[in-house]
C-alpha cells in the first residue's frame, strides 16, 4: 500500500514550528478579514452602479462584443473608477492570501510513505549532501514496503524537493528534522537506513538518541572520507599511469598539493572517481539491468534523480566540516551502548578499499556486514533483491 503527503515537516523544532504556524495562521485571519471586507464594500458599489455599468465591465473584462447601445466605455459611468478600484484591491488580497499560502507550502518537508501503519518503521536518508532520495523510492521503497516495512522517504530540507525550504545545513538541523518526521509520522524506534552521506546522519542520530533507533543501516556510507580520498587519489592515479595519460596525471600531483580539508579537494576527488566508474559495477547483472532500464523509463523520478545542487555540500562543510570527520570512535561507542549496526556494501564500489571495508567488518564483526558482488555504491539499484533479503533478515527482529 502506498500513502503520501497527508502531513507535512515544517520546522526543525516543535517551538519553532509552533511560531511559525501561528504567525502565517493569524496573518492569514488577518488578510481573510481584510478581503470579506472589501467583498462587502463591493457588493454595496454594485447595487448603487447602474446595470449598464456592471454589464459595461464584465463586456471589458471578457473582450465579448457588447449589445448595441451599450456605453462605449466603462469608466464614462461615475461611479464605475470606485468598483474597479474595491475589485482591484480584492485581486491583490487574493493573490496575497495564495502566496502567504504558497510560502507556508514551501516550508514543508517533502516527505512519502509506503507500507502499511504496522509495518517495521525504516527512514531513508539519502546521499549528498545536494542530492534526493528519487532514485530509492523509485526503485526500493514499494518492493520493502511489500516485505513488511514502513518506508519513510523524504529529500532534506534545503535539497531536492525540499530545495525552497529554509536551510541551515547542520547536523543539529538534520537530526532534529529526523526527531520530527518520528513524531510527525508516529515511528516508534525505527531503522534508519543511511545511504553514503545520510549513513553519517544515521550514526549522529543513533549516538544522540540511541533509545529512539531500533537499528542502523549503514549503505555505501563513508566513516573517514580522508581515507576514501586518499583511496581514490590512488587508484586514479594508476589508472591514468597504465594509460600514459599525463594530463590526468598532472591533475593529481595538483590534488595532492591541495589543501585536504577544502571543499575543492573533495569535488575534484569525486569527479575522478565519476570519470573512472567508480560508481558502477564492473558488470551489471541480469537484474541490475532490469531494474536500472525501469528506473530510466520512471518520467517522474529518473529526471529528479539526475539532479543535484551546490548549496548543501557548501553549507555542511561550511558548518559541519563533514569531509573531514572520522566517525570510527561514534560508531564504538553506539555498538558498546547495544544499538545493532550493519553494513551493506558493493564490492566495485571505488570509493572504498578493501582494507576500509575489512575495518568495517572487524568493527561491526561478520554477521553484520554484507559485501555484494556485482555491486558498486547504489545496491539498491545493483543487487535490489539481495539488498531487501538483507534488510529482511537484519531488521524485522525485535
């Protein structure tokens, strides 16, 4: 069963939210008021107008030829520049009325849930920063709903669909809109399943309320993006040696001259990693064909999922310094708490080494982590029915 925007997220706190609605609510009465008013006031003018005069203005407003003997102009009849001006001010209230309106859309949340109301909670938090969760509600969110879960996916505030609404781009802004979306959407203890980036938001908000998570998925989600970096500098760079290709070359002696915390140095990093595939699997399998070829024929998502912007990569490292953490120590510290965690990863996902995925697993230990061949870093996408067995078996328990 799919449902869908029947609520809405608009705020990152219950007090902030509680102003901001009574706000654009008494503004609304407000102009409401306003406009019955002038309603009131027009209905007066017409009934003082004479009848050519009315019929006058509603001929001028269609363009519709009028009878012969009708005034030639509206505004000849004396009291018809006091209707055009109440009529006209009654059209300027609207329009107000419909963007207070539009605004306090736009401050919501693009969210959407599958499944039925009973079904194990699970919260995607897609990758970026600047992306969306298109590619997994076009591709998963139904076929987990229909084994027994309850998918929740939403796009951040300040990206994707949720682009027009009023970011800060912190984890403290991320992680309260989680808290919200639980209260919002009634998800007692849910799995939050973080796909790279959003797999460091899981973490965050596993160690910060590690009461409210039933259990943590981590999907292609980086611990240390320095070491991911460093890997992908590495590996392109013996990729363009065996090609003789000194161009490439040269931009990784520039990369390693770079400043290593700087937003540049990790944009150039991932564009290499894009420029050589790292990405995608070596060889998709016959279902990794199948369900790429039904995401590319999905007119709604497939576009959305091809889109991506700059302000929230910019503004999380601005804030949050994102591409330099090491979460190694969070994640310690939530396994010792108890909270179960498990990784699922392609195998020809370049943006990580075998010895990086090896450290995860002695972390997490190996029953809890899962690396798919024929897979790089959208597992949805590359092994679909691998990645919902997976899911099946690790978080419908207790």
């Amino acid at each position: 069963m799919r449902t869908g925007g029947s609520k809405s997220l608009t705020a990152a706190g219950a007090p902030e939210a509680f102003v901001t609605f009574a706000r654009e609510f008494f503004m609304s009465l407000i102009i409401t008021i306003s406009l019955i008013t002038q309603f009131k006031i027009m209905a007066e003018e017409i009934k003082r107008l004479a009848p050519e005069a009315v019929w006058g203005y509603f001929y001028d407003l269609t363009q519709i030829s009028r009878p012969t003997g009708h005034m030639k102009h509206i505004t000849d009849h004396p009291k018809t520049l006091s209707l055009c001006t109440v009529m006209t001010r009654c059209l300027l209230l609207a329009l107000l009325i419909l963007g207070v309106t539009v605004e306090g859309h736009a401050q919501s949340l693009y969210v959407k849930t599958f499944g039925k109301a009973d079904g194990v909670p699970l919260i995607f938090l897609h990758g970026g920063p600047g992306y969306n969760a298109a590619a997994f509600e076009s591709v998963a969110a139904q076929a987990l709903a229909d084994n027994g879960f309850r998918v929740l996916v939403y796009d951040r505030r300040g990206e994707g669909r949720s682009l027009h609404t009023a970011a800060r781009y912190t984890f403290d802004e991320a992680l309260h809109d989680i808290d919200s979306l639980c209260r919002t959407y009634d998800l007692h203890r849910p799995v939050l399943l973080g796909h790279s980036f959003g797999g460091i938001l899981a973490l965050l908000y596993a160690d910060k309320h590690p009461e409210q998570v039933r259990s943590v998925v981590l999907m292609s989600a980086p611990l240390a993006l320095q070491a991911s970096f460093d890997h992908i500098r590495n590996r392109c760079r013996a990729i363009y040696a065996s090609r003789a290709d000194s161009i490439n070359l040269r931009y990784m002696n520039m990369l390693d001259a770079m400043d290593k915390g700087s937003m540049e140095y990790a944009s150039y990093c991932f564009m290499h990693a894009a420029g050589n595939g790292f990405y995608v699997p070596k060889a998709r399998t016959k279902e990794g064909q199948s369900v790429y070829a039904a995401f590319e024929a999905d007119g709604a998502l497939f576009p959305l999922s091809k889109l991506s912007e700059w302000q929230a990569p910019q503004g999380f490292h601005r804030n949050e310094h994102y591409t330099t953490l090491d979460l190694t120590d969070t994640l310690r510290r939530i396994l010792r708490r108890g909270t179960p965690v498990y990784g699922l990863y392609g195998a020809d996902d370049g943006l990580y080494s075998a010895a990086q995925l090896d450290a995860l697993r002695n972390l997490l230990g190996p029953d809890h982590m899962i690396t798919l061949d024929s897979c790089s870093h959208n597992v949805f996408i590359d092994r679909r029915h691998a990645f919902i067995e997976a899911l099946t078996h690790h978080c419908k328990t207790k």
